[in-house]
C-alpha cells in the first residue's frame, strides 16, 4: 500500500511540475498594473475609479444650425472631464441613393397635401430645400457626410459633485437647443469610448455634413492666439498654444508681478532667447547675474556694473539725432535726462539747486564747445570731473559741488567718471548690478537705462528692453518718472518694454506704478504671496477664483493678459531651452560640473 501512494505521488508531481521563474514573473507590476485604479466599480450612471467618480454623457439631438463656437463654452470650463469626438465617414454614393428616396418621399408629401387643398406645412418645404442643397454639395464633392458623436466624461469626488457639473453642462448646452442623457447602463462602454482607444462603443450618431461638424473643432476657445509671434505658454485650461507678437499690439510694453521664486526670470530668459529667433535685439538690466550664462550661449556681450568694474557709462555722452530729430531738442532732452540723474544722486534737489545744475550742465558742454549746432558724432564728452570743476565756480554751487565729489574722487569715482567703454552692437546685451553696493543700485539702473535709450533713439530697430526687479528704480520719483517716459514713448523707436518686479506693493505705491501698467499691452501675473494678493485683484479686476488660481498656482503658471482677454497660462521650454535659462541652484551646479569634466576630458 505505502509503495503504491508514493508512485501516484510521483506521478503527480511529474504531472504538475513547479517553475519558479513563472511564480516570480506572476508577482511583478506590469504597465497596466501601475496606471490602474486601486477599485473598478460600475454603476448604472456612473462608473468609481478609485476614489473618483466619472459619468459619460452623449449628445442626441442638434438643432437646424449650429453657430461657430457653439462647443466652446464646454471646453473651456473650469472642470475636470474628458471629450471625444467621433467622425465616421459616410460612403457619399450611399447617401445620396437614400436622399433621393427621401427627396420624393417629401414632394410627394407636398403634392398630396397640395392636391386636398390643405395649407402648406412650412417644415415640409424647409426639409426639401434642406435636402436638395445637400445632394447638390455632395454630388459636387463640395461637402461630405459624417456619422458624428460626442461623449463628455465628466470627473469628481461625489456624486453631489458629480450631479452638480452635469447639470451646469447640459445648461450650458441646452441653452443652444444641444440635448445631452447619460449613458445609462453604458458607463462602461462610454468610458471607453471617451478613453484614447479610438474605440466608438456607445454609437450614438447623428449625420452631419462638414461645416456643422467643423463648428465642434474643439481647439475653437477662448485662446490668445495670432497668426505670427512667439509661444509663451500653454493654455491650462484646453493645452492650446498662447502664441504672441508684442510688436502687433497698439504699444510694445509688456509688465510681469511674481513672488520670489515663481519662475519670473525664467519666463523673461525664455521670451529673449524666443525672441532672438526672430530678428529682435534684446537689452537687459540684471540685478542678480540670472542672465549671464544665457548671454554667453547666445553670442552676446554681458557687462558688470560696479565700483570695481572695467566698464563704464559716461552719463555726459549726447545721443546722436536722427533724421527725423534736431539736434537742440536731442541736446534739451539729455540735459533734463542728467538732472534727473543728479537729483537721485544728490538725495532730492530744491528748485534752486534744479536751476543750478541745469545751468551748470549746459556750462560744462560749453566748455567743450558743444552746441546744438554741434556734430554730436565728431565731440568729445565732458566727464563727471569736468561737470564738478564748472559747478564750483559757479554761483551758489559751491555746495552741490562738494555734495557731488564723492562721485569723482575716491572710492565711487571709478563708476561714473570715466569715458563709455561699453558696446550694445550685438543681438543681446545684458548690464549686471548684482555687484553695485546697494545705495547706488538705482543710480546704476537709471545710468543704464538712460544710456540704451540714447542708443535706441540713435537706431531705429525692432529691440525689447528688459527690466528686471524694476522697483529698484521704482523707489525714487526721478526714477519712477523716467521709466513711465520710456514706457509712453517707446513704441515710436520700435521698442518694447518689459517690466519685472516682485515687490508689488513698492511698485504700487509710486504715483507712476498704474500709469506704467496700463501703458502695457502684455500683463503677467504669476504666483503671487498673500501679503499682496489684494493689491494684485484691485489692480488687476480679478475675480476670487483668479485671486486663489494665483495664490495656489505653482512655479511657472499664472495669468497671462493680452488686451482685454486673459487666459491661465502655463510657461514651457524644451529640455535645450531650460539648460540655457535654468536658474536652479542645483541645475547650475550640475550644469557646471558637467561642463568641467568635459573640459577635463578634453585636456
């Protein structure tokens, strides 16, 4: 007995041998497993995926004509669903074998009626015209027909929820004679109708010929979009393109607010280095050295400002006219220009003093036998030196003079005092202030950007100038007025300004700050603090949703303006682009190392 048991086992195990490398392969996680919900549940009208619930809904019946952008309020809902769109061509010949049938089974209808003297039924004659003018299009290949669907999924946490954002969706239809019913007993097939099968299993169809079925095109929304420009983000609400050119609006300026960290550089650097593709020369106004490696990979020329530094501006430097331009209103306009310059330098002046300097100013060109009859290009400019000289021997600057010897003796003189050796003839030029001891940042910055307007004013070319962390110069009158000047005529020498800040409150708070916003065609709001979330919404008309949109947005997203439209954005480069702009610490240091050991490498 104890023999035979152990045979039948032995047959038993021949019969069922046992493969470890089948139970290993049997416990691993394929692709299905990992994008799969934790729960499949189906209901009659909805179907739970996990922790969410989802409904299909079809559409069933059109009205006689349907209105270009008739589906975009659906599309551009602010909620989570998913749409498909069928299109199953018709066989042509088919159909109009049937439309002739169905054309005399119309007419005859008529003929009847007419022959027992009834009244004439207005719905029959509109469906024999409507008849005859489709045949005609088909038989002349001018339209073709199609068996058309839309399923709409939509998604939510409850069935309250879900409920809720049908219903908004079949107003929304229903308002255009659109009808919708949920896919009852369907929710499985309708899910995966809706899924990127390509897999129609609900077929639920309705013939459309193409100019009412191209009315659905889903990319028809609420897009900013031109025919020519550049591409500064996709749209959060349907992925569609936000694509833009500054110089087609009415001004060329555009404005940007961001909290520190949000990706407000990284936007600016990814519109430069766009914008260069398209013959645009760029000018840039760095207080942090973000935009160094960008002018090195580009070919341009990158100039630290500082008391220590080997470039210089030469504030006396007279632009050069234009044809269009005298050369006594260039020289007046330099001139006001320069006191500016001194009454941020010297703390504020009083009127007197005003009168002095501007007095002392036109000495000093004097003295160099600058006139406005003057070839502008052939002088030589006075100094800070010269300027200090004049204004001792005059009367009542005697003070100003000595206020002003800081500038040319010492430490500070080696940053204004010296002739220009600075060169913008390139496609980008960037000015870094990071260095400058921080009093004399805003100086810097009104320095520089005095000395690119006079080079803007000399050439007539199509250049974008970007300010970063513009409250710097925001901070004083003077300086704040000179920058709301550029942006009121800047689009008379083709350029575009672009300001960036993310002190919203001190931007705000000058008496300039509005007037330079509203002189902007291009406004971006990207992730803003809660401190100045409110200052944004007055300034801005935002509703409480965009206040929240914003306050939650993450790195790179935000509103964008166009106009009197705006739309969420979301601001994308490809891998090539965000190596070049990227301003992440621990990228850069990778970047770097990486770049040393190809150095190394090499040697």
């Amino acid at each position: 007995m104890l023999d035979m048991f152990k045979k039948k086992q032995n047959q038993q195990e021949s019969v069922l041998p046992v493969f470890p490398q089948e139970i290993y392969q049997s416990g691993l996680l394929g692709l299905k497993d990992v994008i799969a919900p934790s729960a499949f549940e189906i209901n009659s009208n909805y179907v739970r995926l996990g922790e969410k619930l989802a409904r299909t809904i079809f559409v069933f019946a059109y009205p006689r004509f349907l209105a270009t952008n008739w589906f975009s309020g659906v599309i551009n809902l602010d909620k989570v669903f998913d749409i498909a769109i069928f299109f199953h061509p018709v066989d042509t010949a088919a159909v109009l074998k049937t439309l002739r049938k169905k054309v005399a089974q119309v007419q005859s209808q008529i003929t009847v009626r007419e022959e027992k003297g009834l009244v004439r039924d207005p719905m029959l004659d509109t469906a024999y015209q409507d008849l005859e003018a489709l045949r005609d299009k088909l038989s002349q290949a001018q339209e073709k027909l199609f068996s058309f669907g839309i399923y709409i999924t939509l998604y939510a946490d409850t069935l309250e929820e879900l409920n809720r954002n049908e219903g908004e969706i079949r107003s929304m239809l229903e308002a255009r004679l659109v009808y919708t019913k949920p896919a009852l007993f369907q929710q499985k097939e309708g899910i995966n109708s809706v899924f990127p099968f390509g897999d129609d299993q609900i077929k639920v169809h309705n013939y459309f010929n193409t100019s009412p079925a191209s009315s659905a095109f889903p990319f028809v929304s609420f897009d900013l979009t031109s025919n020519k420009g550049i591409l500064y983000g996709i749209n959060r609400h349907n992925n569609s393109l936000v694509l833009f050119d500054r110089f087609g609006f009415e001004n060329y300026n555009s404005i940007m607010f961001a909290k520190s960290g949000s990706g407000k550089s990284y936007t600016a650097k990814l519109e430069i280095l766009r914008s260069l593709m398209f013959d645009t020369d760029v000018l840039v106004i760095d207080p942090e050295r973000e935009y160094e490696y960008l002018a090195e990979s580009v070919g341009g020329r990158y100039f630290n400002i500082s008391l220590t530094s080997k470039h210089h501006i030469n504030p006396f430097d007279v632009p050069i006219p234009r044809e269009d331009e005298s050369a006594a209103d260039v020289l007046r306009s330099h001139t006001i220009g320069l006191v500016g310059l001194f009454r941020l330098m010297m703390g504020g002046l009083t009127p007197e003093e005003d009168s002095v300097m501007d007095r002392a100013i036109t000495e000093t060109y004097n003295s160099k036998d600058i006139t406005p009859e003057s070839d502008f290009s052939q002088i030589s400019s006075p100094t800070m030196s010269d300027f200090a000289l004049v204004l001792a021997n005059m009367e009542g600057g005697e003070s100003l003079a000595m206020r002003i010897k800081k500038y040319t003796e010492g430490t500070w003189a080696g940053f204004i005092n010296r002739p220009t050796n600075v060169n913008i003839n390139v496609r980008l030029a960037v000015f870094s202030i990071r260095d400058m001891e921080e009093e004399l940042r805003p100086i810097a910055m009104y320095l520089i950007i005095n000395y690119i307007w006079s080079a803007v004013r000399r050439t007539l070319k199509k250049r974008l100038l970007v300010v970063d962390e513009a409250w710097i110069i925001m901070k004083s009158p003077d300086g704040a007025s000179f920058l709301y000047g550029i942006a009121k005529r800047a689009r008379k020498y083709y350029l575009g300004l672009a300001t960036i800040t993310q002190d919203v409150t001190d931007f705000m708070s000058s008496p300039y700050g509005k007037p330079i916003v509203t002189n902007s065609s291009i406004q971006m709001l990207l992730k803003q603090s809660p401190a100045s979330i409110n200052s944004v919404q007055e300034v801005f008309n935002l509703t409480d949703e965009e206040k929240f949109l914003l306050l939650e947005s993450d790195v790179g997203e935000g509103i964008f303006f166009a106009g009197l439209k705006h739309i969420a954005i979301k601001i994308q480069a490809s891998y090539t682009e965000h190596q070049i702009i990227t301003s992440d610490p621990a990228e850069l240091m990778a970047i770097k190392q990486a770049k040393d050991e190809i150095a190394i490498g090499g040697n």
